[in-house]
C-alpha cells in the first residue's frame, strides 16, 4: 500500500476517495528519569522515561491501523497523511506520549 503525506501522487491519478482513516497508539506510562520530547511550554518534556524503540513502536503501530482501516474500504493508497504527538500524564508523574495518524484512503 502507497502512503504518503502529499495530496497526490505523481502519475497515478485518484480514481476513487474513500474517506479519512485513522489510527492511535499509547506508549507505556513510565515515571523513570529521561526526556524523549519537548513540546513549546513544557519544561519537564514530554515523555520523560520513554524510549526512542517506544516512540517508534507506537509511530508504526499508529500507522499499520491506520492501513488496516484503509485496506478494509478496499483502498491501495493513503495520501495527505499527517503525524501527532500528545503527551498524557498517567497518574503520579507518570507520562505517556500519543501518537495519531490519519489521512485520506483513496484508489490510484
């Protein structure tokens, strides 16, 4: 399956728009020292004891559901997708970071 975060893909013009997929993933809460992401205005960071294998674990996760939801509307292409982070305080200083994905599933 084609993803890709532009609005088209070159040479192979849309035959059919199947709607906005989308998927999500969590990482594990964790409270040990580290600091993975900074987001603008946080100054503990984001994520602090998760590891970049966490980050990439739950990137490709978010993704593959994302493909899965695109291949059951009988898609063979994902195009304009976009990538967000969002960091979850758990419990007790404990964080975990969000990933969401989602784009358009289309037929080329």
């Amino acid at each position: 399956m084609l993803v890709a975060t532009v609005p088209a893909i070159e040479g192979r013009p849309v035959q059919w728009y199947l709607g906005i997929v989308s998927g999500e993933a969590v990482t594990a809460g964790r409270r040990s020292p580290g600091v993975l992401v900074h987001s603008p205005g946080d100054e503990e960071g984001c994520g602090a004891g998760a590891r970049a294998l966490d980050l990439r674990d739950a990137r490709d996760t978010a993704i593959f559901e994302m493909l899965r939801e695109a291949a059951e509307r009988g898609a063979n292409a994902v195009i304009g997708v976009g990538l967000g982070y969002e960091c979850i305080r758990v419990a007790r200083g404990a964080t975990a970071l969000m990933v969401t994905v989602s784009g358009t599933a289309v037929r080329v």
